[in-house]
C-alpha cells in the first residue's frame, strides 16, 4: 500500500489522519531523496542498502549534520574518500578531512549511499550516538559547498531504483563455500565471528551484513558498494575473502 498525501504534501498515515512529515521507509520511491544532501565522508566505513550502521558522532561540524539531518528528511550521504597524499585519520570516526579547513579536502568516490537516521541518542557532553539505516546508493554529482562545515552535495539516485525494494530472497550464489571462505579469512585474521547468528541469517541479510562488518580497505569497501546485484556483490565478497592474506588492521571502526 503506498502512501497518500494531504493538501499541504504531508504524507498520511494509513490508519488514521495524522499526517507523516516524512514516509515510512517501506513506503519510499525515489522521489522522496532529496536533491542536494550533506556527506559524512568516512575511510573504509560502508553502509549499504537495507544495512545498519552505528556511528559515534563527536567533531562539531557532523553533530551539525545530524542536527540540520533531525530538522528534515533525517539522510545522510555516507561516502569514501578516495586516497589522498598526507591524509591522517583526524575527522569523523575513522577519519577523512582535514579538520581545521586549511588543505583542500580529499576528493570523494563517485558512488555512496544514503542513510536515514533511525535511531538518536544524545549524550551530556554534545554529542551524539546514531544509527543509520541504508536507503540506496546514489551516484554524486557535484559537490554544492560546505554547510556549517560539513561538505553538501547534489546527488542522483536514479540509478539505483532497485535499492528502495525489498532484496531478492532468491540469490544465485554458493553460500556455504561463501561461510567457508569466511572462516579462513576470520582464521587468518584473528577474528571471532558469530556463527550461529550468521547461518541463522537469510541470504538477503547476509550479503548486506557481512560485506559492511569485514576489515576490508577502502578500495574493497568500495568495489562491495558498487556490485550491481547482491549474486555480484557475493561473488565480490567471496574473491575478496579468499584473496586476503593481509595482516588485521589496526585502525578505527564503527562504534
């Protein structure tokens, strides 16, 4: 059932007429993303479609960004920034810009995801802890400027119409030499990892789970992000899983 709007073109409730500021998520079409939306740009970190990220929020300029963010549509454009000579993790959770504004900021990758803020927990000192919601990716357009010191975009989603449906249950991949292939990698890596809540995951949700929790570089966060089918995105994964051989990592994560 889709939604109605009223007079004013605030979306109706189906149940009673108290109008909906924004749509229920299930209920979103592409018309709903807006045109131009500030970017949290974040090195390795990756949120895909129908994905929860949790993001502890600290520097001013992106507790301004999840303020404007609660005073509309409550998205976000998460992005990498692609690699950038004598760039140091100094901003966000991982880091991506400069913080102090005086070098030019690190060129972006073309292709993101917008988020929506579904849960908010406001702490005594500012800031903030927040959950994102992944709607669909979106390809950048140009950059718009900075908004109280967070960079702003103009966007297009029209690419990715596929996000905003439910994923497809029925996915032509190998899943147990997908589990197998990701036991050797948590083996090698030193990880402990939750199976039975892995196995007990159906296909949709695992193949938005595991590419988003894996220690992967910004260039295989990135290569993740862009599958174009989530048969893709397993065969991705499962190359990148056999492929590793690198030592853990050592920096920052989600919260």
């Amino acid at each position: 059932m889709t939604s109605r709007h009223d007079r004013m073109g605030y979306v109706v409730g189906h149940d009673d007429d108290i109008p909906r500021r924004i749509p229920l998520i299930q209920d979103m079409t592409l018309a709903d993303f807006p045109a131009e939306i500030g970017l949290f740009p974040l090195d390795e970190v990756m949120l895909l479609p129908h994905g929860k990220l949790p993001l502890n929020v600290f520097e001013p300029r992106y507790v301004a960004l999840v303020e404007d963010a609660m005073r509309g549509e409550r998205m976000i454009g998460m992005i990498q920034p692609r690699d950038w000579p004598g760039m140091e993790s100094v901003a966000g959770v991982s880091g991506s810009d400069v913080a102090d504004g005086s070098e030019d900021p690190p060129e972006l990758y073309s292709i993101g995801c917008v988020g929506r803020i579904t849960s908010m927990t406001e702490r005594a000192d500012g800031t903030y802890g927040i959950t994102l919601t992944g709607l669909a990716r979106f390809r950048l357009l140009r950059e718009a400027g900075v908004r109280r010191g967070y960079r702003v975009a103009r966007i297009d989603v029209s690419g990715f119409a596929a996000d905003v449906t439910d994923p497809d249950e029925d996915v032509a991949y190998d899943r147990e030499r997908l589990l197998e292939s990701l036991r050797r990698f948590c083996a090698r890596q030193g990880l402990n990892t939750q199976w039975d809540a892995l196995y007990e995951m159906d296909d949709a949700t695992l193949l938005v789970t595991l590419p988003m929790i894996c220690p992967f570089a910004k260039a295989e966060k990135q290569a993740l992000l862009e599958s174009a089918t989530l048969a893709e995105r397993a065969h991705t994964l499962r190359t990148l899983l056999d492929m590793a051989g690198h030592e853990p990592d050592e920096g920052a994560s989600p919260s």
